[in-house]
C-alpha cells in the first residue's frame, strides 16, 4: 500500500531559491503552521487540500510537483 505524503526535496528545493531558506520562512509566507509543516516535511503527515493549494500559489507548484508516493 502506498501513502500520499508531501515532495519534501522539491518543495525545498523551490523555497530556498525564492529565498525561503527555513521551515520557519516557509511558514511565514505560505501561512502554513510550523507543526504543520514540521509533519509534512518528516512524512509523519499526508498534506490537505488547503495546504497543497497554499504551498503551490507560493511557489508556483503543481499538485504533481508536490506530491509523492511512500510506501505504507
């Protein structure tokens, strides 16, 4: 079985080229609480809908880009 968890090198990878070089700065701009984000970044945490939505309008990301597949 597969889990749907968050493309924590991607996502990264993006948000320090626009200079977001922390969890926190991520945090900051998207909106996205900093548990949050600490969850979705150790896989411990599938990502909402809102979240997807507020990470991809920040970093101008697809769902795709921002989603992968882990094994359960």
């Amino acid at each position: 079985m597969s889990l749907i968890r968050l493309n924590a090198p991607v996502l990264l990878a993006v948000a320090r080229a626009a200079g977001d070089l922390r969890p926190v700065d991520i945090s900051r701009t998207t909106g996205v609480p900093q548990s949050t984000l600490s969850a979705l970044l150790s896989g411990h945490r599938a990502p909402a809908a809102a979240t997807l939505f507020a990470l991809g309008d920040r970093y101008n990301l697809t769902h795709e880009q921002l989603l992968t597949t882990a094994a359960a």
